[in-house]
C-alpha cells in the first residue's frame, strides 16, 4: 500500500525496510564501538560476540576488569564523535592479504576464505564484516551506552543502543526522571531524596 504518494508501472522506486535498516545502524554502531574501545583501553580490545538487532546492540570484548564512569562516558563521546562526523561507509570484496594490509579487522577464529567483504568508515574503522550497515555514520543518529558488565574471566560486556531505540531511551528516561521529581516534590531529584532520607531518620528517632 503506498499513502501519500502516486506510483506508475515501471517506476523505479528506493525502499528502506524500517526494521533492516534500525539493525543497520546498530550493527555500524558496533563497528565504531570497536574502535572506540581499542582507543580508550587500548589494541590489545578484541571482539568477543556481539548482538544486533533493531532496538538494541550487544558488543562482548576481551578485557580484564570492569570498566570505570570516565571510560565508559569516554567511549560513548567518541562514538557520537564519530557518528557526528559524518562518516561514509564503503563496502568492498578484497583478497584477504590485500584487506590485511589495509589493516582490516578480523573476528578471532573466525574462517575466512580467500576474498572477503570489508566494511569501512573511512579509516576510523575497517572490519571482515558480511552484515548490513548504513551509508554514513551519520544515519546512525545518537549513541547511548545502557549498560557494562562482566559477561566470564577476561570478557566484558557493552550493551547500547542508537536510532529510534535512542530517542525511545531518552524519552524514558526523563519521564521517569518527571516521576521521581512528583514524588520527591522537588525539581532537584537527588536533593528531594536526601531530603526524604532526613525526615525518615527524624521519624525513626521519634519511634
């Protein structure tokens, strides 16, 4: 069904399937992610699983122990940096020495054969990839870390999302934050709550 719109036969028409393209810019987000990673904690970061599917990403990499607030908001910036810069992403079938030498990321493992598909933005990330991705980073939109844990000994866990998923977690969170700032009847949540524990203590002396 087509609204809004007049089509005649033979018409050549461009068509992105919403939900493909939401896993799109996910799985390019993981791409940056990698990158991202290896710049904050260093080359030695390798990817150890990952997940992508329309409103969320899941990216296990190999690191020793948990990662601190200022990494973890490190990351995100440079992510959304990236995504911001507008990066073209290019999708190219090489021989495997050649997407070597241009210093192509292979997952650890993994069987490849003599000519594999590379992913790249720019030289912000070149990756083995046969997924689907966006054309620009910038299609991507906002990228939000949920979420780091530990996933086994040696293996960390980063779960995010971007897209539509984004604005989806951005407008959940402030109005939850708008329900606590009711309740707390204060705009200033944490100093309404310090408040509340204050006449709770009050109270308890009372008893």
């Amino acid at each position: 069904k087509v609204a809004n719109s007049t089509l005649t036969q033979g018409e050549t028409v461009d068509a992105v399937v919403v939900n493909r393209y939401e896993i799109a810019k996910h799985h390019s987000a993981t791409h940056l992610l990698q990158s991202a990673l290896k710049m904050v904690l260093g080359e030695t970061v390798s990817q150890a699983g990952s997940l992508n599917d329309s409103s969320r990403l899941r990216f296990d990499f190999t690191y020793p122990k948990a990662m601190t607030t200022e990494q973890i908001e490190e990351v995100e910036d440079l992510v959304n940096t990236m995504i911001a810069r507008g990066i073209a992403g290019n999708v190219e079938e090489l021989p495997i020495e050649e997407a070597k030498n241009k210093g192509a990321i292979a997952m650890f493992g993994e069987k490849y054969g003599d000519v594999v598909r590379v992913v790249s933005f720019s030289d912000v990330s070149v990756e083995f990839c046969g997924g689907t991705h966006v054309r620009n980073s910038a299609d991507i939109g906002s990228f939000y870390i949920v979420k780091e844990s530990g996933v086994s000994a040696g293996v960390r866990r980063i779960e995010a999302v971007c897209g539509a998923a984004a604005i989806k977690y951005t407008k959940d969170i402030i109005s939850k934050m708008n329900e606590i700032q009711a309740e707390v009847k204060n705009n200033d949540v944490i100093a309404g709550i310090k408040k509340l524990k204050e006449q709770i203590k009050d109270l308890k002396k009372e008893v």
